[in-house]
C-alpha cells in the first residue's frame, strides 16, 4: 500500500466540519430571507420566526470556528512569488493538465483565495449582521447604518457561498482530496502531483 | 385584516406572482390631514387606541407636547409639536399628526421578506398582516419615513393601518371620525387631492405664500397626504422633502436578489458541467503502484 501522509489532525477536521455543518444551517437559513423562492427553506427551521432567531446564533458560531481554524492555517496561506507564477497557469489548472503547473507547497493560489475570501466575507458577515440583529442590536444602530449592513451582509454571503461553491468542487473534482478531511490522510501519489512542494516539506524529500 | 379573501390584493411582500385581486372597483382612497385646522388637542391620538384596541405604557414627559414622544409598536399616530422660525423674527407653532403614509410605492413591502406579511390593497392601504411578521426588521429599512415599529414583546412590526378594516366596511378611520376642526379628511384619492390644493391655494391667498400639498412623487404619492402651511421646507415638521426608497434597499432587494441567484446557480451548473469536459484530477501513478 502507498504511503498515507497526514494533512489534518483531528481537531482540525472537527473544526472543519463544525464549521461545515453551521454554514449549511446558517446558509440555508439566510437563503430563505434572501429571495423568496427560498423562503421555504425557513420551514426547516420551524418557521420564519424561528429561522430569523436562530440564523445569527448559527452565523456567530460559524465565524468564531472559522476564526479558530483561520489562526492554524493563516500562515500557509500567505500569497508567495511561486504562487504568482502558479497564477499565470491558472487555465492550465482548470484544463485539468496538471503537468503544466509550477509546483506548490500545502495550498495553491487558488485555495488561498478561496481561505481569504472566507476569511474577509465571514467578517464583514459578522459585523454587518451585529448590527441589524434583532431585537438584540438594531435598535442601537441609525437607519442608514442598518440599510448598507444588510446589503453588504447580502453580498457578502453571496461571496461566502460562491467561495464555498468553489472549494466544494476542487475538493471533488481533484481526487483523493476529500480523504484529507474525512480520514486526515492523503496518499503520497496525491500530494505528489498536487502539493510537490508540500510533499517534499514533510517527507525531507525521500 | 386578513388579507387574500378580500380579493382586491395588488401587491404582497415576498411572493413573485400575482395575488386575488380579481375586486377591482374600490377607488383608491386618501387620508388628508390639513397641518392648518390641527389644534393639537390628541383626539386622533386616543381615537387611534380606541378602535384598535391599543393601550401604550405611560411614558414621561419630556416639557413638551409631544406624548408620547415618538411612534410606538402600539402608539400608531404621534402628534408632533414643532416650535420653528420659518422666517427670521416670525415664530410659528406647527403641528403634524405623525404615522404611517400609505405609499403607493411602499418601501416596506419591497424590503419584507416573508411572504403576505405586508399586502397593498386596490385602494391604497398598506397593510401589515402582523401573524406573517417573522420579526427581523427589514421594513423599518425600507421605509423612507421611519414610521414600523417592532414590538419587544412580540417581535413584530406594527403601524397605522388607515383603518383597513373599517374602509373596508364604508367606514372612514377613527382618527377621521373624532377630529373636531375637520383638520383630517377621508375620500377617494382624488377628490382629496382637489380639496388639499384649494386648501393650499387658500393658505396662499391668506399669507403663506409656499402653502402646499404633500404628495411626495418620490414614493408614487402616498394616501396619507398633507397641506403644509410651509410645503417648500417640509424638514420643519420632519419630513423629507423628496423621500424615495432608499438606494441601498432597491439594490439589495432589488436587482442584487435575482442576479446573485443566478450566479449561484450558475457556480454550480458551470462547476458540473466542467467536471463532465474536463474530467478528474486524479493521481496517474495510483495504477502502477497497486
């Protein structure tokens, strides 16, 4: 059997999926406010009223659990020179030819957009949606203030998703990659054509 | 008021077809409050709570007027006493029966989210349908006047229905019946308009040379108008000069709404389709290795 190396420890992927599991419940509840074509998805939530009350509680948990992962993994995300070079391959990557790509290390450019546009958007998610949270904060706030937090609350959940929508994908389309999250490990062959650089960081090189 | 027997719904929050609207021959109807014959004495104010059955808490006095101090989830019309100098050394006392206007363009019905929680009827009323109301505060985004309340001990919004149910029976608002100087008219939308310009153009003829009536175009008129002793500087008795609905609003709910929709559709769509051209990322080696 080829050799498993490890990319996540447990607490990692636990905060993954908390982080998972309260996106889907935020996300589905936001939805249903956001056009009413989804207003039907308030009913998993027993309700419109209940969806509004529980929609910030899950939000704020989502933020603050994104926040936890975001401390472990900020610094593999910094934009590199190797990732600008690995931009410029960018339609080569969505060909699916691989070998055209420069080597990277534990994310490419890619992921670390996808990790910074989550980052960006669960914060302004975060402020703007203190803001106009009823009955808690809202009447604290001015009109006008309400008025641009809930637009840019909108906007920035259809950044949130679409990020999301993204890293969903990548995580499907490339295979062996949803394993790093499910059982921790990826196979060496994996890390080898997605993450050379990665790959050679944690085995030295053999 | 219940809302979709009534048949004559012309426009319903959150709900992208046509409601019952099949009774179509109610006159669109307007409430006219002339700021000229107002003496201030509240009778409005306490016929609102009589018929609507509403009991506000005793507030405290703030060494005016004005009591209570604002419009309140169960205080839905607000006698605002304005001391003002619309001219240097000319003071004048003015005085506005606040609540809701009755947009025919309601900011609030765009902003709701939640389906028949907010209705427009045939003749103009805009109406709260409050067991709808899910609470979360989006129509007072959407109002231009600053006028839905939310109650904190119910958590839904509530504001002055023009009466609804009594229209809806031939009948004018409380607030209409009690006014002892016929300060506050009721009719179809038209003739009120007729009768709130003559009253302007005889404000005019007695002095008050910017007398006019307030029917801001902004909002599509509204059908709670007034006449302004002073109509070119409506902010005397706080009221926007040009209210609209708020560009921040129209954008979120909007021309935002459906396109970002479709864009997240459209991820998805586009991320499956790729997946079916282009086919797996997948390690090569895997085969040889095993």
């Amino acid at each position: 059997m080829a050799r498993m190396l490890q990319r996540y420890d447990d607490r990692e992927r636990m905060n993954h999926w908390f982080i998972a599991l309260m996106f889907v419940l935020a996300g589905l509840s936001g939805l249903a406010f956001f056009h009413p074509s989804l207003f039907f998805l308030s009913n998993l939530f027993g309700g419109g009223s209940w969806a509004r009350i529980l929609h910030p509680f899950m939000g704020v948990l989502m933020v603050l659990a994104f926040l936890g992962l975001a401390a472990k993994l900020w610094r593999a995300n910094v934009v590199t020179d190797a990732d600008r070079e690995w931009k410029k391959h960018m339609g080569d990557m969505l060909r699916g030819n691989k070998a055209a790509l420069p080597p990277v290390g534990k994310y490419n450019y890619g992921q670390k957009m996808v990790f910074w546009a989550m980052l960006a958007s669960l914060l302004v998610l975060l402020v703007t949606g203190v803001v106009f949270w009823r009955p808690w904060f809202a009447p604290y706030f001015p009109i006008d203030v309400l008025r641009v937090a809930a637009l840019l609350h909108s906007i920035a959940a259809v950044v949130l998703i679409a990020a999301t929508i993204v890293h969903v994908y990548a995580a499907l389309w490339v295979k062996g990659t949803t394993r790093a999250m499910t059982r921790g490990t990826v196979s060496e062959d994996w890390a080898r054509l997605n993450h050379a650089l990665w790959h050679k960081e944690v085995t030295g090189g053999r | 008021m219940a809302s979709m027997q009534s048949l004559d719904v012309v426009a319903r929050s959150a709900t992208t077809t046509p409601t019952p609207q099949v009774r179509t021959a109610a006159p669109q109807v307007a409430k006219l409050i002339d700021e000229s014959k107002c003496i201030g004495c509240k009778a409005c104010q306490v016929a609102c709570m009589n018929w609507n059955d509403l009991r506000d808490d005793v507030g405290t006095n703030i060494g005016v007027y004005d009591n209570p101090v604002d419009l309140t989830p169960s205080s839905w019309t607000v006698m605002k006493f304005f001391e003002v100098q619309p001219k240097e050394g000319s003071l004048e006392w003015l005085i506005r029966k606040d609540g809701c206007m009755h947009c025919e363009d309601p900011g609030c019905l765009k902003a709701c989210p939640s389906p028949g929680a907010i209705v427009k009827y045939e003749n103009g009323i805009v109406d709260f349908i409050s067991e709808n109301c899910i609470g979360c505060g989006y129509c007072v985004k959407g109002c231009p006047f600053d006028v839905p309340r939310i109650s904190a001990k119910d958590n839904k919004a509530y504001k002055c229905t023009l009466c609804s149910d009594r229209v809806a029976v031939g009948r004018e608002p409380a607030c209409v019946k009690t006014c002892p100087t016929g300060a506050i008219s009721f009719g179809t939308k038209d003739s009120m308009v007729a009768y709130g310009q003559k009253r302007a153009g005889e404000l005019r003829d007695r002095g008050f040379q910017n007398a006019g009536l307030y029917n801001p175009a902004g909002v599509g008129g509204t059908h709670v108008m007034y006449v302004l002793k002073h109509a070119d500087n409506p902010a005397l008795v706080d009221l926007p000069k040009d209210p609209t609905v708020s560009p921040m609003v129209s954008l979120w709910k909007g021309i935002a709404k459906p396109l970002a929709l479709a864009g997240m559709i459209g991820a998805v769509v586009a991320g499956f389709f790729h997946y079916m051209k282009v086919g797996p990322v997948e390690e090569k080696a895997e085969k040889e290795e095993a």
